[in-house]
C-alpha cells in the first residue's frame, strides 16, 4: 500500500507465474515474460495505476483486475493460443488489449 510504487517484472522460460497486487494511488506494474504455458496476474485498487503486461510464447495467459479512478491498463501477447482478461471498475478508466497470433 502507497503513492508511486513501481513494480517491474521479467521471466523468461516456460509455466512461469507472476501474480504483482498493489493498493494506493499513481502506482505502476510493468511485467514481461517469455516462453511457453507462462501467467500473469495484476490485482490493482486505486486511483491513477498503471499496468501493463507484455508476453511472447505459446499459451499464455494474462488478467489484469482493478478497481479505481484514472487507470490505464494494456496487456500484449505474442504467439499462438494466447488468453487474456481485462477487468476495470471505476471512471477514467482506459484499456488495450492487443494479440498477435501465428508466430
């Protein structure tokens, strides 16, 4: 719990999990994985978060879950058979969800 917390991510392999959950204002989760069958999971409650989740690989799978005012959110994926889930509840909120299949 805070105000300008960073939280910064990277994990190369396969069936990695990353789960980063942070609660308070202007905090920010940058999280990259690589490999195959990977997870990642980004639980934010506050106002002005960022998150972003980037993947490259087989069968990913990403959630993003926040409650709150002001949030950007963006979750990348790379690769064949990729999942993922964008939640966000609040006002201001904005959202990317981008994935490129067939690499």
């Amino acid at each position: 719990m805070g105000i300008g917390q960073r939280a910064s991510t990277a994990q190369r392999g396969s069936f990695q999990r990353a789960t980063l959950l942070q609660e308070g204002s202007a905090n920010t989760v940058d999280l990259l994985q690589s490999g195959s069958g990977n997870q990642a999971s980004v639980g934010q409650d506050g106002q002005d978060n960022q998150a972003s989740i980037v993947q490259d690989g087989m069968e990913q799978r990403a959630d993003i879950d926040r409650r709150g005012s002001l949030n950007t959110a963006r979750i990348e994926q790379y690769g064949r058979e990729g999942s993922a889930r964008l939640r966000q509840s609040g006002n201001g909120k904005n959202a990317t969800l981008i994935q490129h299949q067939g690499r």
